[in-house]
C-alpha cells in the first residue's frame, strides 16, 4: 500500500475554483488520490493559512543554478532542471538556443533521453530559423532560413522529444516548415519575427499555435501596420506567451494580452538562462557571453551586445508578481502557469491541476504569496515549515 498524506486547512486553487479551508488534498504515492472533506490520514499536515496551487509547466526556459540545457551536459541539464524545480517547475520543457544544426542535434540527443526518462516534458528549439531583424540574444552569423529538411532534421535528431519550435515564417521555407511542424505533432511558434499581420496570418493557417513571448522580438503593434502582436492576440487558435517578470513587459501590456486573448490564451513563462537562482555576473549563453546585472541579462560583446538575453525570472516570482502587481485572480494565474501549458503540450491528462488519478504535482505558498513548499511527484522538493 502506497503511504497516504492528507494536506488540510490550506485554500486549494482547482480547475473549478478556489476550495477553501475546509477541504483536504489526498496524496498517495505519486499520485493525487482525493480531494474532498477533511479525512483521516496516515499523515496530516495542517496548512492552514497558506495557498495550495498545482505544480507550475514552464515550455520555454534555457537553463538555470549555472546550468544551460544547450551545453549538451546532462548533468548541466539536471542542474538547471533541480533549480527550478524548487522553484514549482516540476514540469518543462529544455529550450535550446541558436547554433550549428549539427550541435543542436548533438544537444537534442542528450535531452531526449532525459525526456525519456521523465526529467522533461520535451524540447523547445528556439532558432536558427529565425529573423536577423529581430534576433535578439541569438548568435545572428548562425542564423538560417527555415529549410524543411533542415527542420525535419532537428526534429528527427530529438527522437521523438521535440515539443515546439520558434521560427520566423516570413523567411524562405516558413509556412512548408510550419506545415511540417504541425504535421509531425510539434507546435510551431511564430517568434523573433519581422512578419507582418498579414503573413502572421497565412502562418497561423498553416497550423502556428503558439506566439513565442509576445511583444519581445517582433515589431511593435502599430495603428496602420499591427504586424504580428495583433494577429496572434486576436486569433483563438493561438496561445501567447508572456514573460512577466518586470523587465520585459509594461504591466500595462499585460493587461492587454489578458484582455483580448483572455486566460485560457496566455502561457506564462520564465525564457530564463542559466542564471536564475543565480547572483549577478557573466554566464554563457549557447555561443554567447551573458553578462546579469540587478538581476537583467543582457549579451556582454559582439553585434547585439546590450539585448536582453533571456531572463533570469522563477515562476513562484511570476506567480507573486502576477497577484499582488498585475492584480490577476488566482485562478488566472494558475491557468497561465499550469493548466494552460500543460494543455499545449499534451500532458493535461497528468499534470497541469489539482486533480485525482494526476501527478501529485504541486506548491504550496503563504498568505504573503511566498513559495514554502514543492511536491513532485509525492515527495517533497521543498518541505513546508509549518509550526
């Protein structure tokens, strides 16, 4: 018999709503074994005074404690997987950053088999297809046109594990590529584009769903020329991601976002390099030098020295920042940080909410919105102090 928990006294964020104090969250094993009126255990843990909110799914972040997932390390790989993590990432997803097609497939081969293994949910590559105009703290003599047997080749060297590729669509071989990703079960994402609304729309067509952190690397929303802000906010079919950390968003804009694509549409992410969890200093970025100060990654030399490269944002931060500054309900913010990337990805069925039969996958924070615990998969990565 699986040893059983009962988590009591704690408000628990479900796919129904906020559950208040009198209802307790069952953990047997790995696993989520009930949600309901306040039982006996064989161990209870009385949480009262704090929020319970399912375990955060981050589909868009490049590294972090020092680690990066594109220095084809596992054992880097596992660094940056255990820093977040107990940050309430227990699920993500390992995002590359531009290079040489034959290094990110030496790169896929070490990630797919940590996917494999559970340690991700899959692989994002984020270049090279990508726009010179708005690279961005990508390596631009690296850059190329999306060609779709050089897309299928990433694709093929994950084995299976590619999730999501950014690419520009308005390049040479754009739309067949999309065409392509969408075909093989791999999320396209428009990003790091100078597409225009109208071409934004042709990629949308050919099967884009995803809207690589809106507003970043992508030409501004103007009133005769929209570009590719107001084509992806206003189509259904397109989930947008939002870096919402204080550097790369006016709150102002995320308000926006919310309230034309509504919650069930933003995927908040963190886009962070190695050095979050992390002081200031210099950090490697793929090919790149990074050079983090106050907390702001920015490329130290070379041709786009000065661009922001990446964040060093957790998602605990995001969620604070999302409920006491952006003023979004709870509710919201959950949907963004869980349910809403857990759908895209395809692994709603496990993780993603507080459920029964899903992964006993979740955070605990206090009445300050401050993180004081992280269960995955039923064993605590972070341990509340409850006295």
């Amino acid at each position: 018999m699986a040893e059983r928990t009962v988590l009591t006294g704690a408000r628990l964020v479900l796919p129904t709503g906020v559950a208040e104090e009198g209802t307790a969250l069952a953990v047997e094993g790995d696993r989520i074994a009930e949600i309901a009126p306040r039982t006996a255990g064989d161990r209870t843990l009385d949480l009262s005074g704090h929020w319970i909110v399912p375990g955060f799914v981050d589909m868009h972040v490049h590294g972090g404690g020092g680690a990066s997932f594109s220095a084809g390390s596992a054992e880097e790989a596992l660094t940056a997987i255990r820093t977040h993590r107990a940050h309430g990432t227990t699920t993500m997803v390992a995002s590359t950053v531009t290079g040489d097609l034959d290094d990110l497939a030496r790169q896929a081969a070490v990630l797919s088999e940590l996917t494999e293994q559970g340690d991700l949910a899959g692989i994002h590559f984020e270049g090279p297809f990508i726009s010179p105009h708005r690279c961005g703290a990508h390596q631009p003599d690296l850059l190329r046109d999306p060609d779709p047997s050089d897309v299928r080749k990433l694709v093929d060297a994950a084995r299976g594990a590619a999730r999501m590729m950014t690419l520009a669509p308005e390049l040479p071989g754009g739309l067949e590529s999309v065409r392509l990703l969408a075909d093989h079960g791999v999320i396209a994402a428009v990003g790091h584009t100078d597409s225009t609304y109208e071409a934004t729309l042709e990629a949308i067509d050919a099967g884009a769903t995803v809207a690589t952190h809106l507003f970043n690397a992508m030409p501004s929303l103007l009133h005769r020329a929209p570009g590719p802000i107001a084509a992806l906010l206003e189509d259904e079919r397109v989930t947008v991601e939002l870096i919402n950390d204080g550097t790369h968003l006016h709150p102002s804009v995320l308000e926006l976002a919310f309230a034309r694509a509504g919650a069930e549409r933003v995927a908040f992410i963190t886009d962070a390099m190695g050095a979050a969890g992390m002081n200031d200093g210099m950090y490697p970025l793929g090919p790149m030098r990074v050079e983090v100060k106050d907390g702001v990654a920015r490329i130290a030399d070379g041709p786009t020295a000065g661009s922001i490269a990446g964040s060093t944002l957790t998602l605990d931060t995001a969620f604070k920042r999302a409920v006491t500054i952006d003023e979004l309900p709870v509710e919201a913010a959950v949907q963004a940080l869980s349910a809403n990337p857990a759908r895209l990805l395809g692994v709603a069925d496990r993780v993603g909410s507080l459920e029964p039969g899903k992964d006993a996958d979740l955070v605990v924070f206090d009445e300050a919105y401050e993180l004081v615990g992280v269960m995955h998969k039923g064993t605590w990565v972070v341990a509340p102090e409850v006295r």
